[in-house]
C-alpha cells in the first residue's frame, strides 16, 4: 500500500478562449490528475459538526439505523424488494432516503410525513437520476463530453439542478466518471469517454453545475460520483462484469475522475456493482475505505448500487443477507440502496457488535452532513409553485441547441466535385430525408432521460421541413431501427433517386441498446439499415450518414463509401435545430471523439494512452499478410490495421486548421523542482512551464478548434502511455486568423504513479504535443533531470 500523498495543486491549464458567451466564466478550479491528497469538501464545516453531534446524541439506535436506508418509490429502473409502506417508514424514522418520485406533490407529503411525525423531524433525501437534464434534455454525456467544453456541461448541469429541485429531487445520482474503453459496454453513453483528464474537467464541471455556489440553496442537488470504481473496465464490455484493474492504473485511470469530483465537492459516491480484483466494488475496503476514507478522507456519502449489497451473494462472498450487509457496511458503504438488508440486519449487527456503535454513528454522520449541508433541516419542502409545467424557457432550449450542435463530430466530409458535400447549399431544391430516426421525438432523449418529454423534442423532420418547406423534402422512414420490409427499403431508394441529396438518420435503438444493461457483442447499424445505407448510396446521390448513437460503430463499409458522416449522439429536446444549422453551415462542427473509434471489433479495448509494449508497430504502413520477419514479430494483427477508424480527439471542421511547432519555456526541467510544486498547497503552487503553439484557420469558415496538449514520459520506473492529454482548449477562430495558444502546466501534468506506487516526478525524457488530435501533431523535447 502506498504510505505517501503528495498535496499538489489545481492548475488552470485550459482557462483561456472558451466560446459559449452565452455561458458563464470558468470556475477557478479546474480539471487536475489525481493527486492522492485530501479532498477539498466543504461538508464537514465546524457548524454543521456541531448540528450532526447534537442530533446523534439524541438517536436511538433503531433511529440511526433507519438512515442508512433507501427505496426506490415509482418506476423501478432494476429488480425491486416488493416492499412498499413507505409513508409509514418514514414517519417513525425507518428510512433515511426516497428516489424515483413521481411529483413535487409526493415529495412533500412523503417529507410532511418525515419532518411533521417521526420524533426527531429528521428531513428525507430525495433522489433520481438526473443524468443529462431533467426535462431539458442536453445530449447525452457521451455528447456532452465531446463538446471539450467544461462550461456548458456545467450550464446544462446547472439547468438539470433547477428543474430537478422544483421537482423535489435534492440528490442525483450523477455524474457517471467511469473510463470506458470498450465500446461494447451499452454504459459508455453515461460518461465522458476513455480519457482521466478530460474525464476529471468534465466530472468538476457536473458537480459544480448541480451543487451550485451554495448546496444550500433551493435550487442545488448533491452530485454522486459513480461507480466507484472500475466499473468501465467490465470484461468483454458486458454489463455488471468482472474487473481486473492493477492498482497502478485504478491510481492513473479510473480513480482520477472520482477525485476530481469529490475535490470540486461533490457530496457522494455510489458504490458500483463489479467485482474489482476479485472484491466486490461494493464490498471493496481498499477502494471504499483505504482510499477514499484515508487518504482522501472524504466526509460525504457512500451508496450502495441497486441491490449491489444483495448482490454480494450471487458474487460469492456472502452466504446470506445479514454477512452481505457487515460485509459492505464495514467496507465503507453508509447507504443500502433499495437492497434492504440494512433496515433487516443492522440492529442485529450491531447488538451482537459485528458492526460497531462507532462505525454506525460514521455512516450516519455522513448521511447526516449532507442533509444539513442541503438545507433540508431548515427547508424540508419544495414550494411546489417552482415547477414549470409550460414551455420550456428559451434559455434553456438556447443552451440545449448550442451544447448539441458542439457535441457534433464530423467524421468524414468528401469532396463531390469541386466542393465537399457538408454544408449543404440552402438552395437545394430536393431532399431526400429517410430513416427511422429522422423523425423519431423519443429517441432523440437517449439513455437516462429523466423526466425529458418527447414532446418537447424537436425532430429533424420538423426542423428541416420548417427550414426548406415540405415540398422540397421526400420522407420515407426506411423502416424501423430493428427491422425494415422490402417495399421501405425500395421506398427510400425512389426518394434517393428522386433527390439532389440523400440524408440518413440511422442508429441504435436507445432504451434497448445504450445505457444501462445495452452491452452489445455487434456494434454495427442495427436491423437493416446498413442495407439501406448501401442501396441508397449506390444511386450514385450524394450522401449524408447521420449517426444517432451511444457508442462508436463498426462501420468499416459506411467509411469506405460514404461521402459525408457525422456522428450526432442523442442530441436532446432540440435536436432537429442543432442538425439543420449543422447541415445548412449556420453552424459548424466542433465536437472532437472522447473515445477512439474502431475499425473492427477485435480491436476492442482500444485507446489512445496506451503503452508502447516492448514491439511496437510504430506508425508503419503494415502490410497484410506481413512480408517479412520485421513485420511480422510486432504487436499487430496479421489481418487488420492497429490503427484505429479515427483516433480520439478527432473531429472535422467546414474550414480548416494548420498547427505550427510547439514553443516550450524551459528545455531542462528538474524532478527536485517539481516534487516541491507537487507537495505545495494549491494557493502557493505556479505553473512549471509554458507551452505554446500558433493555431491558425486556414480555411473560409469561421470555426472553433479543439486544440490538445500531449505529453510522454519515457526513461521513467513504469511504462507510461505513448500519449497522455494534459490539456485543451477550445479557440474561436475567424477566417485566416491565427492564435497563440498558450497552456501553463502544473508540476502534476509530469507526475505519475511510480513503481512504488508513490505519486512523483521523476527524471525522465519528456515529449509534448499540440494537436488536433491524439495522433498527430509535432513534438517538442524537453528533459527532467534530478
Ligand atoms: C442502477 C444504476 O447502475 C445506477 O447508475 C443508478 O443510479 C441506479 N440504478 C439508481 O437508479
């Protein structure tokens, strides 16, 4: 175990040049790499100690008991106890915690219950899932992360806290900060994508959004970091599997994010469902309390996961309810959500002093915290007047349309005769619109969609038709998602033929295919419509693929043949709009992929902060089958590129960008040096060094550019990845203009997690880029010496 946690600090590596004007400005904390200190809550303020003291003095131990426990009241999203009667339970103490209520009505009377009759007035925590918005519904994270844009995650976040709290819904369980790096897993849409920095920039800009300046104010909601931890890594991306993550990468991959989002404050953490090196995540005492109790010393709440404590058996290390209950409760899980094998055991256990009076009172002091840092003791009920039932106000829609149109990832856009085939002249006299997505409102919401409204969506169809009139669009749905007849198929192709220009609205089918238990072992197009793409683009038409998906698909034959591609996620309420600005060029693309994207599925797991293994292909132009000895004993296939179908960070724009050579402020650097920046509070910390590069758009369209900062240790006691992201920033640029972006860095952009486990800087050779993306750029040379 390590014994070392260095303080280090949060640098504004990425301040400058954030578009969105309608968004405000950045915070001052900004995304870092986990850096093993503790985390900066402000839960456990003297004042709200002294209020938890005095109340835990008054407890009985039934009372205590009752709040480590919680049930899911409405529409269960998993398998549920069958229990009920919680107006009851809440009147005499037996419940700490409510989610999936219907209405701010149910809320307040169920709180009424809580506060007015049970004998210590204790205020119930209402939660839900409030993932991507409540009723406005943003793209989903997937989405959102491809945006690079910190601010209007935190935006939409911040719109999601209002709304949800008019509702009653104080707690979401949000943001997901699992890394993924298997495209099988259906969960990969909920997070941010494969990469921990951008991944903690995206997990603060949540957590700032929801909680607000002050938790306490009406229209904050707690943040919960979830699944602690590893639960991206399923095996095979199959959902809820095993997961065998070295402590090396759980500290350099998957932990950062959690830290990330506990030191912007966030109030919990849920506890994920996957065996983690053969514990339990849920049952996990080096994650839950090592960890994040110790060397965090995280003072907020731990949830379990639907049932995750019952699921201890079936996981083998408990052979009934009341050993799966110790076993979790002593790991470090305060909360059972909806298992109910706290509100069964836990007197029991602690009467027979398997659990301990001071441990109970631990859990229940940091369920406690958060209730008082919510407000809730002061203003248990919702003024119901809050919630608006009408219209959905402008300014959120403004903010739904741009976060989508930013979530846009151009993947391919082809010249056809003398120009490219995005955008599309606003004069075009015929469109072809055909696919089952084009005008399907529901899935538009995607995975997760709260309480969001397909009324509320406007479809692509609608926009389009409202931008070119009805008489120059041919519609025909091609079929559905999963199935389609010869006469749609036949269908589409007549209204190709009879078109300038074919646009496709194809994807997966959201509630059965992304999220939550959607793992899928063929991630291609779904149903027939590959057939349909390939029938309509052989009329020879040219041919826009829009992409509606929660994942990157294998479509080797689509990239080969089609001449435009754009990859839109589930855009949200206004997706029709976001599309049609898109096409038509009012806006332009700027969304940059957070996940690599395959070119076969046995490339699966693929990611670009990969190591270099002791035979690299390099970039070598390999042939297949290879030719000769060198090529051959390499890690590669024998059969396919190692390169993947586009590299993460990547995204076209309608202009185009030239990069000129990094500029570094030091050559030398020392380790000595840096390991006392690292130890220093965050107030006293200073940049150690300056990058800069001139960006310029080359191109005829004013654009935003994602710009990305890169670096690679090498000579260091662990293998680091060929590549780690230390920074971004997305730069407005007019036509012609060029811009010095600069990125200061913190001594943490250097550190690692060493042999030893210890977090450092070591002497080592330092290669940094900035580039559009993760696989391209120029390097610049730079050393760490002793
Ligand atoms: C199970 C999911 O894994 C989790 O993400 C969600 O928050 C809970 N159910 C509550 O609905």
């Amino acid at each position: 175990m390590p014994t070392k946690f260095l303080r280090s600090f949060v640098l504004c590596a990425f301040a400058a040049c954030f578009i969105a004007t309608s968004i405000s400005a950045q915070s001052s904390k900004q995304a870092s790499d986990f850096h093993g200190a503790p985390v900066r809550s402000g839960l456990a303020t003297p004042a709200i100690e002294k209020k938890v003291d005095a109340l835990l003095r008054q407890m009985t131990l039934e009372e205590k008991i009752g709040q480590l426990v919680q049930y899911s009241v409405g529409s269960p999203t998993g398998p549920g106890t069958g229990r009920g009667g919680y107006a009851e339970m809440a009147a005499t103490g037996q419940v700490g915690s409510l989610y999936n209520l219907e209405s701010v009505k149910d809320a307040n009377q169920f709180q009424h219950d809580a506060v007015e009759k049970s004998r210590l007035h204790i205020p119930l925590l209402f939660g839900l899932d409030v993932i991507h918005g409540y009723r406005t519904t943003f793209p989903v994270p997937l989405g959102l992360a491809s945006t690079w844009n910190p601010q209007i995650v935190e935006a939409a976040s911040r719109v999601a806290a209002q709304e949800a709290s008019a509702a009653g819904v104080r707690w979401t369980f949000s943001p997901m900060v699992d890394i993924a790096r298997d495209l099988r897993w259906g969960r990969i849409v909920e997070g941010a994508g494969e990469d921990p920095f951008l991944g903690s920039a995206m997990a603060r800009a949540y957590v700032r959004g929801y909680q607000g300046k002050r938790l306490d104010a009406p229209d904050s909601i707690a943040a919960c970091a979830k699944h602690y931890v590893g639960y991206g890594a399923a095996e095979a991306g199959r959902d809820y599997n095993t997961t065998e993550i070295s402590e090396h990468n759980l500290r350099e991959v998957y932990l950062p994010p959690f830290y990330a989002a506990l030191d912007e404050g966030g109030a919990s953490v849920m506890s994920a469902f996957n065996s983690l090196n053969s514990v339990p995540a849920s049952a996990n005492p080096f994650t839950l309390t090592e960890v994040l109790r110790n060397e965090w010393k995280f003072p907020g709440i731990v949830d379990s996961d639907w049932t995750s404590i019952a699921e201890l058996i079936p996981h083998g290390i408990a052979n009934d309810g009341k050993t799966a209950a110790w076993k979790a409760f002593t790991a470090g899980v305060d909360m059972d959500m909806e298992a109910n094998l706290y509100h069964e055991h836990m007197l029991d256990l602690v009467k027979s002093g398997k659990v301990t009076q001071a441990q109970l009172d631990e859990a229940v002091r940091r369920i406690l915290r958060v209730k008082f840092a919510l407000g809730l003791f002061d203003k248990p009920y919702t003024d119901e007047s809050r919630e608006n039932h009408g219209a959905l106000p402008a300014e959120s829609l403004q903010l739904a349309r741009t976060a989508a149109e930013q979530s846009f990832v151009l993947l391919k856009n082809d010249f056809l005769a003398s120009r490219r085939v995005l955008p599309l002249a606003s004069d075009v006299p015929t469109v072809a619109l055909i696919g089952p997505l084009a005008d399907d409102a529901g899935s538009m919401l995607g995975a997760w969609a709260g309480r969001g409204n397909p009324q509320d969506v406007v479809t692509l169809k609608t926009a389009l038709t409202q931008k070119l009139g009805a008489e120059h669009i041919k519609y025909a749905q091609g079929g559905e998602i999963l199935a389609a007849s010869d006469a749609q198929i036949e269908e589409s192709v007549a209204a190709a033929r009879a078109s300038d220009v074919a646009i496709l609205a194809l994807g997966e089918f959201t509630q059965e295919m992304t999220g939550e238990a959607g793992s899928r072992a063929h991630p291609t197009l779904p149903g027939r419509q590959e057939e349909l793409l390939e029938k309509v683009t052989a009329t020879g038409k040219p041919v826009v693929l829009l992409l509606f998906t929660g994942r990157p698909l294998v479509l080797p034959w689509a990239f080969a043949h089609v001449p435009a591609v754009l990859e839109l996620w589930s855009p949200g309420v206004q997706a029709g709009p976001a599309i049609v600005r898109t096409l038509f060029g009012e806006a332009t693309p700027s969304g940059r992929l957070t996940v690599t994207w395959p070119r076969a599925v046995g490339q699966i797991p693929i990611y670009y902060n990969a190591l270099n293994t002791g035979r690299p292909a390099g970039n070598r132009d390999l042939t297949h089958p290879p030719k000769d000895a060198a090529e051959k004993y390499v890690s590669r296939y024998v059969d396919e590129l190692n390169a993947p179908q586009f590299p993460f960070g990547y995204g076209l724009s309608y202009t185009d960008f030239s990069y000129g050579a990094p500029e570094i402020s030091a050559k030398k650097l020392s380790a000595k040096t840096l390991n006392a920046e690292l130890r220093k509070n965050s107030a006293d910390a200073k940049p150690v060094l300056t990058v800069t590069a001139n960006v310029s758009n080359t191109g005829k369209t004013a654009a935003d550019e994602v710009v990305q900062l890169y670096v690679r240790l090498q000579g260091t006691s662990v293998e680091e990845p060929v590549r780690k992201l230390k920074g971004f920033q997305r730069v407005a640029l007019a036509p012609g203009e060029t811009k010095k972006v600069t990125f200061p860095l913190g001594a943490d952009s250097f550190a690692l997690w060493d042999i030893r486990n210890e977090y450092t800087v070591e002497p080592s050779l330092l290669h940094i880029w900035v580039s559009p993306d993760s696989s391209r750029g120029e390097a610049v040379e730079l050393e760490i010496t002793d």
